[in-house]
C-alpha cells in the first residue's frame, strides 16, 4: 500500500525543487552534500513539511534548514531567498530596538553580522542608526 502521506511530502518537495533558481554564490563554505536549495519562504516550508523536526538558521552566510540533534543540513537558501530573510531580521532587530529590547536587537545583529551581513550599508539595509550604535556598544 502506498503511503499517500509520504508521496504528498515528496511532490511538494519535488515543485519547490524545480521553482528554485539555485543561485548560491553568498556561502563561504561549500555546502554539504545533497542539500536543496531553495528559493522562497514556501520552499523552505515544503522542506520542513518533508523533514519534520528541521529548524531554519542563519550560517555560512546563507541559512540552512538542518535537524538541531544531529546537525544535517537538508536545505540552503538562494541568494535571493537569503536577501529576503536578512530584510526580515534586520525588521525583527528594528522592532526590537523600537521596543527598547537593545540587547536583543544587538544580539540578533551580532549574529547577521557574523554571517555576512555588512551592517556599515545600513543605507541599503534600512537598519536606523540607534539599532546598529546599540549593536556597536554591546
């Protein structure tokens, strides 16, 4: 018998698959071996779906959907997608900051910043200056 279940999880993994550009040139190590690569928020969703327990992060300047016990990595963003979540952290810090949570609006920068993210073109970034001074002083 066949479990529709499973079959179901493989198709979406399958058109998350084929909608994904696949452009990573933002990672400074090379991924690991047989991980998708995926190019939306859906993709990453579709992943999770197929890879119950899997958790989205930021590293190696990108981020990955990997099991937190064992450490595998089952999924990478696109360089697109990677853009469009370092937007939504850098609104994450700014609500903090608005919030008067500096610390934790420092410590969610500390971590971009660690994996790439150059806080100096705040410009582009659209983070205000009290977030990345709070940043700088933590």
């Amino acid at each position: 018998m066949v479990n529709i279940s499973k079959l179901s999880n493989v198709f979406l993994v399958l058109i998350c698959t084929l909608a994904s550009a696949n452009n990573i040139s933002r990672y400074r190590k090379p991924l690991p071996s047989n991980v998708q690569i995926v190019d939306t928020k859906f993709g990453f969703h579709c992943v999770q779906e197929a890879n119950r327990g899997t958790l989205v992060s930021v590293e190696n300047s990108g981020y990955y959907s990997k099991h937190p016990d064992s450490g595998k990595v089952v999924a990478a963003s696109s360089d697109k997608l990677s853009a469009e979540l370092d937007q939504s952290q850098i609104g994450l810090a700014r609500t903090f900051g608005i919030e008067g949570k500096h610390e934790e609006a420092a410590n969610l920068l500390g971590k971009l910043q660690e994996n790439g993210l150059d806080l100096q073109k705040r410009e582009e970034s659209n983070v205000p200056k009290y977030v990345v001074d709070a940043h700088w002083m933590g």
